[in-house]
C-alpha cells in the first residue's frame, strides 16, 4: 500500500509517500529477530533488486545508535551512490526497528519494522516506510513498493528454512 503523508524536510511541510507491506511468516518471532541482526540476512532479502557494501566494511551486526555509510547498487551493476543508514532504535522487547535514512536522490527515508508474535509458530512482520524524494517521490514509492515485496517473498523463503 502507498499513500500520501505530510513530512517535514529542513523546516518545511513536504509531500512524501508511506509504504506499508505486511506478512505473517511461520517461524516463532525469535528466529527472524535473531536473523534480523545479521547484516548478510540484509543482503539476502535484497538481492538481486539492490546490494550494497560498506563504505568500512567491518560491519557484522546492526547497532543501536550508529550511523553507518553504504554504497548502494541496483541489480548489482548500477551504482546510486552512497546511503546513510542511522540506526535508530532496536528494541527486542517491542520488537521494533527504526532507521532514518537518505541519500542525494532520496532526503527523507524513514524505516520501521514491526514483528509480533499471532502464536508460537507464527509471525507477523510489518515494514513501513516513508520517504520523501522532491519530484521523484512517487517513482520511488512505486519502487519502494516492488522493493519490499520482494524483500519479505524472501524472509518468508528463509523463515522455512529456520
């Protein structure tokens, strides 16, 4: 789902988009919060539509607090440039995940993932984003729609496999 949203960029009301993409996968919330933490999971549900790399590749395990800086590439071979990530909140016990996040293309990329336990063997894992990106905003829902499809069609091929 897309929808219009009222966000603030640099003291100014702007119209962004906010992408909303639910699904229930079947593995307890432990196993995908575990293998949320692991920046080669990131890797995994992305590719082949964007990969990345760090700008200092060091990075094993997201960390609350931190800010890190990405080359981003699409389908691997188009480079779009360099993408700050601040890692916001990661909270086991809401099991919630928050980054705001930009880049020269796209100023506003506000990131949430939200998973909840609907029983033992089942979970529900939201992403929603908002983002502002001027003119381009709308190209760059739609894309961002496509985009995180793709990304939980791949959790739920790894949440079968935990």
């Amino acid at each position: 789902m897309i929808k219009k949203i009222e966000l603030t960029h640099k003291g100014k009301k702007v119209t962004g988009r906010q992408i909303v993409v639910t699904s229930e996968f079947e593995t307890n919330i432990e196993n995908i919060w575990c293998k949320i933490q692991d920046v080669d999971s990131l890797r995994e549900i992305c590719n082949p539509r964007a990969s990345f790399v760090f700008c200092d590749d060091s990075l094993l395990v997201w960390e609350e607090g931190k800010s890190f800086l990405l080359k981003v590439y699409l389908h691997k071979i188009i480079p779009l440039g360099k993408h700050t990530l601040n890692m916001i909140k990661i909270d086991k016990k809401s099991r919630e995940i928050v980054s705001n996040e930009h880049n020269k293309a796209v100023q506003i990329w506000n990131h949430y993932i939200k998973m909840e336990d609907i029983h033992g063997s089942t979970t529900r894992y939201t992403d929603v984003v908002d983002l502002y990106a001027g003119f381009l905003t709308p190209v760059i829902a739609w894309w961002s729609l496509k985009f995180y499809k793709h990304r939980q069609r791949k959790w739920q091929k790894i949440a079968r496999t935990l």
